[in-house]
C-alpha cells in the first residue's frame, strides 16, 4: 500500500455548485469524462480548490460519493477529509473508505495549531485509522493551515504510527525539502507536488506526481511538457511551463485560481457554477476582461 503507485498529474476538481449555493453532483459525470479524456491520472476531491472546508460534511460525503463512481485503475480518487475536528474527519475517512475511495488525505488543523511534529502526527493517525485499508497522505499547505513544520521528521515519526502511511501533498515552495522527502527511505513515499506552477522545477529533483487546480482545464500542455522534459528537451518544457505561469499570473489578477478557475471551467465545457461564501464571483465586465486577456495568450488554443 506504501509503495509508490501514482505518476502523473491529478487534478483538484472544483465542487459544481447551483446559482443558489447548493453542490450540484449532476456535472460530475461529465466533469470526470473530461479529466479522463485529457489524461488526468485521478482527483483529489473536496480539498482547497472544491471549497471542502465550505460545505457540510454530508455534502462532502455527496460530492465524494459521486466521483467514486468514476474511479478506475488508471483514474485515482482520494478523498480529503480534513476539518478542525478529528470526530468529524474520522467519520469522513470511515465514509470514502465504505465508498471504495483509493484514500485519504487531510491538511493539518487550521484552529488550535499543533507546534510540533508528535500532536500533529497524532491528529493525523486517529484519522488515518478510521481508513486503515486504504492509502493515507497528509497534505502539507502551510499557506492555508499556517502549519509551518518540518515534513523531513514528518515522515521519520509518521511511519512508526500510521501503518498506511503512503506519502504526502507537498504545497510549498520548500523544494530542498521537498527533494529529500522523494528521497528518503529509498524513494518509498508518494510526494504530490501542490504548486503547479513549480511542475517543471521538480521535475528536475525527481518528483514525478502532481496535484492541482490547473491541470483541470489544461493538463493538455502539462503533459506535453512532461513529455518534453522525459525527452531531454529541457529548453521546451522550460517554455511550457512559462506559458502555463503566465496564466496562472492572470488567474491571481481576476480573482484567484478558485473564482477565475471556475469560470474558466465553464469556458472549456463543465459548468461548476459559482463559488461559495466567503468566496466572491466576479462581475459579467470582469468576466469578459478575464476572457479577453485568456484569449490574448492563445489559453484555448494552448490546450486543444
């Protein structure tokens, strides 16, 4: 079960919601056949880009529930279970495990913050248990949880307590650290890069999974610059990546990833609709500015 068993990119899907604010797991059939036919090797669903922190838990157990269905050999689904509650997340990890979700994965608590590595590991069993037959990855996103330790001794005491311990979503630009987490243990661990605009770079130290918000919409060029860089063409992939970069720039300049990322998808032929509160959605001007300047870089044709 701890042995590396995912390569390749995976997407962070949005959570399709109504204009009313209610999830709406009806896009999700069509949402998995697109990801599907562009090469994604899996989802890793409910976590920061599909708002789960947002919703209840029982329309996270929905939302899951409805891409489990879509879940093959080559198609990967893990669950992120994570809350402020071990109660709560544990009951989530029991549901994507009775489900048949490939695993689990939680962030560390974002209320009452571990400041060393033992609590935090602790959270992490209790929940990791609570799905024992089914991989467990912690994700590592300090921007979000302000959990700023080190993933090095992470795994060193993390092993010795969560027997199915399989790797961890790596959301930082750390990449020193990064490198040696791939690396130690005889490269046992599953290491998810969580930035994408870092693909190419950690390329370059060996890390070969991805998890994302952008691969939704254009994995098509992702790929390529893997395949790229697989090839020893180095000098093209770097281009790749600063094509990708560049739309990432314009996703933070009209609104964030999250509100740009999910007009976007509609764009490109899966209506996720609006974001939930506390997020916003941007106004029908700033719609079309958003398109315009997509347009302007040739994003559709970039991922045709």
């Amino acid at each position: 079960m701890i042995n590396k068993s995912i390569e390749g990119i995976i997407a962070a899907p949005f959570t399709p919601m109504s204009e009313t604010g209610e999830i709406n797991p009806g896009i999700i059939i069509d949402y998995a056949q697109k990801l599907k036919k562009d090469g994604l090797s899996g989802v890793f669903v409910c976590g920061t880009t599909g708002e789960g922190m947002s919703m209840t838990l029982e329309e996270r157990k929905e939302i899951a529930e409805e891409w489990v269905k879509y879940q093959e050999n080559n198609f990967k689904v893990i669950v992120h279970v994570g809350t402020t509650s071990f109660k709560q997340s544990q009951e989530l990890a029991r549901h994507a495990q009775k489900i048949g979700a490939y695993g689990t994965s939680i962030m560390g608590p974002m209320f009452l913050k571990p400041t060393n590595i033992e609590p935090l590991v602790d959270f992490c069993a209790s929940v990791a248990y609570a799905a024992a037959n089914i991989p467990f990855f912690y994700y590592h996103i300090p921007i979000i949880s302000g959990i700023e330790l080190s993933m090095k001794d992470y795994l060193e005491i993390a092993q010795k307590k969560i027997p199915n311990l399989a790797g961890i979503k790596y959301t930082h630009d750390n990449l020193i650290e990064m490198q040696h987490c791939n690396n130690v243990d005889g490269g046992k661990w599953t290491i998810f890069n969580g930035f994408d605009e870092n693909l190419f770079k950690v390329l370059n130290i060996g890390v070969e999974a991805a998890v994302g918000s952008t691969y939704n919409y254009m994995n098509p060029i992702y790929l390529s610059l893997i395949k790229d860089f697989k090839l020893g063409n180095s000098e093209a992939a770097l281009k790749k990546q600063q094509k990708c970069n560049d739309i990432i720039a314009l996703l933070f300049e009209n609104g964030g990833p999250m509100i740009a990322g999910k007009a976007i998808m509609k764009w490109v032929g899966v209506d996720c609709g609006p974001c939930r509160l506390p997020l916003t959605n941007l106004s029908d001007k700033s719609l079309s500015n958003l398109r315009d300047v997509l347009e302007a870089k040739d994003f559709f044709g970039l991922n045709q």
